[in-house]
C-alpha cells in the first residue's frame, strides 16, 4: 500500500555530459553526441553484468564504481531512457533491529530512477533521483564516462535553477568573512570581530531583504569574481566596512523558509551544487517511491525545467 511521508522527500538533480575538443589555441569546441553514440550507451547499460553480492571479488568493483546493478529498463521514446540503479553504501557500522550489528565492510544497497535523454544539438543529460539525503549522481557520471570510452573528450555540467533554490526564502542576516580587517566606519549592526562581519535587518532597512536578494542570492553560481564584486557594494552602500573585492573571502546568507525554519546558504559552495527539485509522489510499503509515478514525475521536470528552457531541446 502505497503511503505519504514527510521525512523523506524525493527530487531529482539534472545534469549533463557533452564532447568538447579544445583546439592548439585553447578554444573549446562542442563535438555533439549522435544517436547511435546514444543507443550504444544505452545498450551497454542494459547489457551491464549483475553483480554477485556474494563474490567478494563483485563487491570490490562495486566498492570502486566498475560496477553497478542496473534493471526495469524502459524507453520513453527514441531520447529518452529509464533505468533502475542500485547505488552502494558502507565504511560504518550500525546496529539493525532485524539483523543485529552490520558491519562497516557490509554494502547496504539502495535503489534509485535515473534517465538519460539526448538533446537536439547533442548533449545527454542525466535526471537522478533522490530520496532525503541517498542517492548518488556522481557514481552515475563515473560509470557513464568510463562506459562511452571517450577519455578525456567528455565534461559533464550540473544544472542549477537558483528559481527554485530562492524564490520563497526571506533574508535574515548575511556573514562574510574577510582576508584582512576593512576600514570600518561604522559600528552600527556589526556583529563581527577581526576578519569576519554579520549584520542583519535594521528596523529602519526596507532595503536590506531586496537588496541581500538581488546582490548576492541572484548571482549564486556566477563566476565568484562577479560574486564577490557585490558582496563588496553591498557592505560598502550599507556603511558597515569599506572593503575591496578582493578582501571577500567567504560568505554566508541565513534565510527563513516560506514553509517555516531556516538554513544556511553558502554562497560560494552552493553554486557548486545541482538543485535538487521535489517530486510530488508518494511512497510504497518499503519506503521508496512509485516507479512509474516518479518516472513520469522526472520526465515532466526535465520537459518543464530544462527542456522548456532551453532553444535546444
């Protein structure tokens, strides 16, 4: 019987992998992925051997990503493909009410959706489904690199929707680190000491959730010269230090969630990082969700979040 359950959301990143060729002057040129370089790829997935979690020598070569169990092989059409993945998990030891003490060296295998579609102009990107805080994009990216042999010649990208990430989120205090002590002018809200400064919303600031909002939250991703460029006007415009790009050595912005609580954003780490957008699906007895809801789920983001907002299809 299939259930709802807050405690584990599931989402999906998106990524994507494309053959890049940099020439003797350094310039990058995009070598597009064909069909049948696809339905290769493909095939050899499907054709993949199924490891023996009994043979200790099958454990290995998952333990150093060789191998992966793939199954429940499903073509949405001739771009798109859906599999089943078991990705692995060990290094410590825990204590299960069924089976008594695991140890560290014991893999615990986990499933997980994943698809691959081929672009118009050549790209393949990767949707990989998550549950809480399992699943594994990496360990895909790996394997698919070493599958399609072409060495050095393949880059993969994540894609992020900094929309999603910060639309319904409010600013609450900003914390930046600095190389060395500005020129403070004034104390005013600063909380910080030596090379580190926060402040946080004035009672007499109308500004400060926009401006947090269109400085520093809007850019995340951006190059961090670009970033750091306007945590510098920010500080600057509001008086606090007076400070060169240059001195920014990290910041963090605390914000409060529409839906309650809040987090931390790490701005120069969090562009770093795929968006993971929630599926609205529910979950079966074991825990996991529905394959064909959260399949359907996936392509419906990919067609909505990627697709739609790209000219390349």
């Amino acid at each position: 019987m299939a259930k709802s359950n807050s405690n584990e959301s599931v989402s999906v990143s998106f990524h994507y992998l494309q053959k890049e060729i940099i020439n003797e002057n350094e310039e990058r040129k995009v070598n597009p992925f064909t069909q049948d370089e696809f339905d290769k790829l493909v095939n050899k997935i499907k054709n993949a051997q199924v490891p023996n979690l009994k043979d200790s020598q099958d454990i290995d070569l998952i333990k150093s990503g060789q191998l992966i169990h793939f199954e429940r092989f499903e073509w949405r059409d001739k771009r798109c493909f859906f599999a089943l993945h078991h990705s692995a998990y060990w290094g410590h030891s825990f204590e299960n009410s069924d089976k008594g003490d695991i140890s560290a060296e014991s893999l615990n295998m986990r499933p997980f959706q994943f698809l691959m579609y081929l672009s118009d102009d050549g790209k393949i990107y990767i949707g990989c489904q998550y549950l809480g805080n399992y699943g594994s994009y990496s360990e895909i990216k790996r394997y698919i690199m070493r599958t399609l042999e072409l060495g050095g010649k393949v880059s993969a990208y994540s894609f992020r929707s900094d929309e999603e990430e910060f639309t319904n989120v409010t600013p609450v205090e900003v914390k930046i680190d600095l190389y060395s002590q500005g020129n403070k002018i004034d104390d005013k809200n600063t909380l910080g000491s030596g090379t580190a400064v926060a402040f946080k919303k004035d009672a007499k600031d109308d500004t400060f959730e926009l401006s947090v909002k269109d400085k520093i939250l809007a850019l995340i991703g951006k190059p961090d010269a670009q970033m750091k460029k306007n945590i510098a006007e920010l500080l600057n415009e509001k008086g606090f230090f007076k400070v060169a790009d240059e001195d920014i050595m990290d910041c963090k912005v605390v914000v409060r969630r529409s839906g309650g609580g809040t987090k931390t954003v790490y701005i120069f780490e969090n562009g770093k990082f795929a968006t993971k957008f929630q599926l609205e699906v529910v979950l079966e007895s074991n825990g996991h969700p529905l394959q064909a809801d959260t399949r359907n789920a996936m392509y419906d983001k990919l067609a909505d979040k990627i697709i739609a907002r790209t000219t390349d299809g």
